[in-house]
C-alpha cells in the first residue's frame, strides 16, 4: 500500500507564514492545524502539480491519445494523429480562453436576462437604480436617447445588448467604444467578435481532433473569442449591474477577517453575482429577521463579502469584505460564521468538508452550481427573498447553537473603494470639467509615468497576496498609477495600500496628484468581470489626445501575479488583444522557445496588439511593465517631459524609507 502522508507531517512543513503573507489567514492556518482540518494550502503542497499538463505539453482530446510531449524537447515527437506541440498547446490555450469567456459571458447574459424582466415589469424585487449610466451606455452604441422614455429606451438597449451574446454576423454592440484605430486592426486581422456563443463555439470546434491545426490560426479565433468575453459578456455584466444597482462612486469599506463580529450573526456572501447579494441585502435589513437574530441573543446580522461579488459589493456599497479566494476556507475555521451562501465560480469544493467542521451551513444558491455536501437552496429573480431570508433563518439557528470555540483574527483594513471609469472622469476633472484630460496631461508632463492594471486571483502555489503587494509597492514606487479588480485589490486593501495617506509609498510625481486629488495611489475598480472598466478607461485615455490612437500605443501594462482561473486567461488574451502588454506570473501553461510561445510573447504585438509575459517575480514583472511603459512614452515623445520632474537623491532616499 502507498504510504499516506498524515496531515501532522503537512503541518511541520508548511509553516503558515509561508502560505501566505496574511496575517489574518495565517492565524486560521495555524487553527486549521490545531483543529486537524485540510485547507487549500495543504493540498496544494501535497498535489505535485503535473509538469507535462502545466506545459500544456499534454493532449487528450480523443482516445487515439492522451499525447504527451516532451517540453524539453518539444519537436522530438508529435501526437497519434501528428499534432505538433505547437498545434496541441494552442488548442489547450484555447480551450482555457473559451471556458473563461464562456463563464463571463453566462454570468453577463444572466445580468440581461434580469435586466429585460425588470424592464418589462415581470422581476419587481429589482429596478434600474441608474438611469444616467443607462442613457449613457445607450447613447455609446447610439440609441436614439432624446426625448424618449427610459422604459423605451430600456427596451432598446435590451435588444441591442441581447446581440452581444447571440448575433450570428457582423460586430458586437461595444466595438462601437473601441478606440478607431484598435478596431481598425482588429478588422484587418478579422478578430472582431460577432457574438459570444458563436465565438466559443467556433473554438471549442476549431480544436477539436482533425480540425484547426494551425497554431496561428488557432490564436486568431482565440483573440476574437476573448474579445468576445472582454469587450461583450464582461462589459455588460458590469454595465448592467451598474445600470440596476448603481455605478460605483468612492466609499470608505474595512477589509479582512475582523469584519466578522463575535457578537452578531454572520453571513458571508461568496461568487460572482451581485442580485443574490443585493437580495441579501435586503433580508438581513427586515426588522422581522433582525428581531429574531437579537431574541437568538445576537447583536444583529452582520453580511460581508467574499471573493469577486464581495469586491463588486463594497464597491459599490461599501459592505465590507472579509478576504480573497485563498481564504475563503480559512475563515471558516474563525468558528464565526454562520452562514455561507455561494453562487458561481472559484467555489473551491473543499469549502463543504471545512463548513463541516466548523459546523457552518454552506448554501449553494445557482442552478449552475451545486456541491457534495452543501445545502441547494435555489434562488430564483422572481422571488429572490425566498432563497436569501431562508439562508438568514439558518443562520440564526447556528448562531443559536454555536457550539465550537470562537476565534477572529483582529485585524481590518480601512481603505476607499469603488473607482469606476465613470468616477475617474469627475474625480480628476471635477462636475464642471470632468474629462481624462487631467490624467492624460499628468502622464504627459511625467508626473505619473503610466497605468498599470494588476488584477486577478491569488493562489495556493505561491504565498498568498506577496506577490500582488510587492509588485504594486514597486510600481507606485515608480510613478505608475494603478488600477486594480477581483481579488488583486483585496490583497493590497488587507496591505493598506487603500488610503489617501499611502500616497506616501509613491514616487513624487505620483504621490503629488494623489495628494491633490485626495487618491490613493492604487484605484480599485470591482469585481474580475469589472475588468471591463479598465478598458473603458484605457479607450477613454485614447479619445482624449496625447497618448497616442490606439490602445497598443498607451504607456500602459497589465498583470495578473497570481492567476490561477481560466477565466484569468481569457482576461489576459483580451487585454493583449486589445493592446496591452500582459504578464503572468505563478507559471504560463506554453512551452519556452517554440512557435506558439514566440507568437504569444512577441508576434501578437508585431500584428499591432499587445504581448504576454512571464515571471513569477515581482520584482522582475514590475521593471517588465516600467520597461514598456518608458518605450511606449519615447515611442509617444514624451520621453523628455518626464526627465523634467526627476527627483533628487534626497527626495528619493525618503520615498525609500517611507
Ligand atoms: Fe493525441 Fe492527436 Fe488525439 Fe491529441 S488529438 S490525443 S495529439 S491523437
Ligand atoms: S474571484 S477569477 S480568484 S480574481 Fe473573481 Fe478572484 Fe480570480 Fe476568482
């Protein structure tokens, strides 16, 4: 018999000050030790992860195989059918593209499912909260807006947006935001989507056995079918939820585990959809369940968020969050929790067996997903308050009979939240002026060298939030402004990057707007669907002037450092599609030195897009990015007005010591 590892030796091997570099989850770490209980750092320490299936060196897409390639030598063998390397990482590339949009898109087109039954009257728990964003979303992809009515206007914008998701020909709704001379490239290249099902369909056909087997066409349809995700599912998830539940404008939120409260009923809220939570919100404010949480002897119901509809949630309302992904089990082990409610994506199953433990009810709420071991509660549009009143009944029932030891980490980070692209207009612009112009005339004279987007998710495989933190340290170190979603903002938020007065960690230049405005150098923007308002922005900073016509020409760079979801490679494709140059870190599924590697990490932006890059260091993927941004400022001739504001040592030696 193999010899099984007992969980004590993992304990003597993963101190949790490796895992993570939160406080908060480390001491839940250390407890799950105590209390024997498997979280995701161990199975991550235990599962060696596949070297073949990380290369994407490995293909199973029919029973002639699995293949598997050597990455070492990469065009040493090929396929049962003769699939080359290159041929069998692209189709495993482009699968990942397609299930992460696939995921977007279906989260977006259930945002419009909402939207056309709150129009047209049939869902009434919801109602358009925001009719400015509506007339303005209406009036980007020109629906005649004057002198009509919203419920008219309503209707339109339905059916136009509908197309996003299923038009069989021609281009998506929201092409019509794209900078002209993006779109101009992308329709030379033929990668401007049509809609979104027939984009993953086309790729999910395209890689199947014997059909596309062409590394470079594979990508082209890869890039349409992001762009699909990135400029069409996404975009309308966000402007959708912008539309009902109001666009985000800046609020004061705590973050990290000490949001829970001894004293109270605590129902934590985790996934992607923001009309459980709104519901939720909603019950646990009925007087008839918060009388009965104070006769079970709690001071109230406390709802915080986790995860994504967490992020989109404080954004927006400023409900406070209580951690990312890679500590969505931890907390569970605080004993604290009365209730989980979960709705789709990055739902580890490991959840159910932690919620057991602690004897925390985990409710599953989407007919999307279920779990082995987790309640089904559905919860449906009509009758939202059906699901989310009966999770805050069970909570109550916990709460009244908690019986396990209570322990929370005291620990809450403070910070502003809630930076749509709408808000940056006002914010830099104010009501009379509001425009990009004061951002662009910043980066023009050199006071912010450029923008970064650093996003995405944290993962078991490297010490949780470090790399995130550390790369974003560096980058506002030197000057460049940074936008941020999902579950990247909420490691820098438990790193108080947050306030106005970290402006202090910035460069001067950087830290002199931030001071003016009132900002912190780091702008968080929602959710990982929210991406989309990082588009928007960079599309703004095209239309306004200076920064060159394109988005390919923008001192800008994104990066994801700890990316773990497909979904997270989708997003990357789209922005490298869209411009920008990309990089990853944990580790990039390709193959170094073979055609398609060469495609992604230079070709692409050879075609007038963005590139990819990869290092697992933030260091090294901060100066990448700052690298990029510099050559796309000389390339923009801006490269001088930046020598003008240069520090002198001593300014620099205290920006050090800050
Ligand atoms: Fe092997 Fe080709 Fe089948 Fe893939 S498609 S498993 S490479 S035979
Ligand atoms: S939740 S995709 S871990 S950002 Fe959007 Fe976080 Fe990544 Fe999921």
């Amino acid at each position: 018999m193999p010899e099984k590892t007992p969980k004590t030796v993992v304990s003597k091997i993963l101190a949790p000050k490796d895992v993570t570099s939160c406080d908060a989850t480390a001491q839940m770490v250390a407890k799950a030790r105590r209390d024997d209980v498997e979280l995701c750092f161990d199975r991550a320490a235990n599962m060696k992860a596949c070297p073949i299936g990380a290369d994407s060196a490995c293909c199973k897409h029919c029973s002639m195989g699995p293949c598997r390639l050597n990455a070492k030598d990469p065009y040493g063998k090929v396929g049962v059918c003769g699939a080359t390397i290159d041929t069998i990482m692209a189709r495993n590339f482009g699968r990942m593209v397609a299930s992460g949009a696939a995921a977007h898109t279906d989260h977006g087109m259930a945002m419009l499912d909402l939207f056309r039954e709150v129009v047209n009257g049939r869902i009434t728990d919801y109602e358009i909260k925001d009719t400015e964003k509506l007339l303005d979303v209406a009036a980007s992809i020109d629906i005649e807006t004057e002198g009509r009515s919203i419920q008219d206007i309503a209707n339109d914008l339905y059916a136009e947006l509908e197309r996003t998701y299923t038009q069989v020909e021609g281009e998506i709704p929201f092409a019509k935001r794209v900078p002209e001379k993006t779109l101009e490239t992308w329709r030379k290249l033929g990668i401007v989507p049509r809609g979104a099902m027939r984009e993953i369909m086309e790729l999910m056909h395209r890689t199947h056995i014997g059909v596309d087997q062409h590394y470079e066409n594979i990508t082209k349809q890869c890039n349409r079918t992001a762009l699909s995700d990135g400029w069409g599912g996404s975009m309308v998830a966000t402007e959708i939820s912008d539309i009902l539940y109001g666009t985000p404008s800046p609020v004061v939120a705590d973050v990290n585990m000490g949001v829970l409260k001894e004293n109270m009923v605590n129902i934590i809220i985790h996934g992607h959809e923001p009309n459980l939570f709104e519901s939720m919100m909603a019950s646990v404010n009925s007087p008839v369940l918060v009388e009965a949480a104070k006769a079970a002897g709690a001071g109230g119901i406390n709802l915080v968020g986790m995860c994504c509809s967490g992020a989109e949630m404080m954004s927006r309302h400023g409900i406070p969050h209580a951690g990312n992904f890679t500590s969505t089990e931890a907390i569970l082990c605080t004993g604290a929790v009365d209730a989980m409610g979960v709705d789709i994506q990055c739902i580890k199953q490991g959840l159910a067996k932690v919620a057991e433990c602690y004897q925390t009810p985990l409710f599953t709420t989407n007919p999307r997903c279920h779990i082995e071991g987790a309640t089904h509660i559905e919860f449906n549009d009509h009758t939202p308050a059906d699901c989310t009143d009966e999770i805050v009944i069970k909570a109550i029932t916990r709460f009244k009979n908690r019986s396990l030891p209570v322990e929370i980490p005291k620990i809450t980070n403070p910070g502003v939240h809630g930076f749509s692209a709408e808000y940056i207009t006002y914010m830099l612009g104010g009501s009379f002026r509001g425009s990009y112009t004061p951002l662009n005339e910043n980066i023009i004279n050199g006071r912010i060298r450029g923008v970064a987007g650093v996003v995405g998710c944290t993962n078991p495989r490297v010490k949780q939030d470090w790399v995130h933190v550390e790369l974003v340290r560096e980058l506002i170190k030197n000057d460049v402004l940074v936008l941020q979603t999902g579950c990247s903002q909420i490691a820098l938020a438990k790193a108080g990057l947050y306030t106005p007065e970290s402006a202090c960690l910035a460069g001067p230049g950087l830290r002199e707007v931030c001071e003016t405005v009132g900002m912190p150098p780091v702008l968080g923007m929602g959710s990982c669907v929210d991406n989309s308002r990082i588009l928007i922005a960079a599309s703004e900073m095209v239309r306004t002037g200076g920064l060159g016509s394109s988005i390919a020409e923008l001192p800008a760079a994104g990066a994801a450092p700890e990316w773990m979801s497909e979904k997270a490679i989708s997003i990357g494709q789209y922005f490298v599609a869209s411009g920008v140059y990309t990089v990853f870190g944990v580790t990039f599924p390709i193959v170094e030195n073979t055609k398609f590697h060469k495609l992604l990490f230079n070709g692409l932006e050879e075609q007038g897009l963005g590139k990819w890059g990869f290092t697992p260091d933030p260091y090294e993927m901060a100066h990448m990015m700052i690298a990029h941004i510099d050559k796309k400022r000389k390339a923009l001739g801006i490269d001088k007005a930046r020598e003008r504001v240069l520090v002198d040592m001593n300014d620099r030696r205290q920006i050090d010591a800050a």
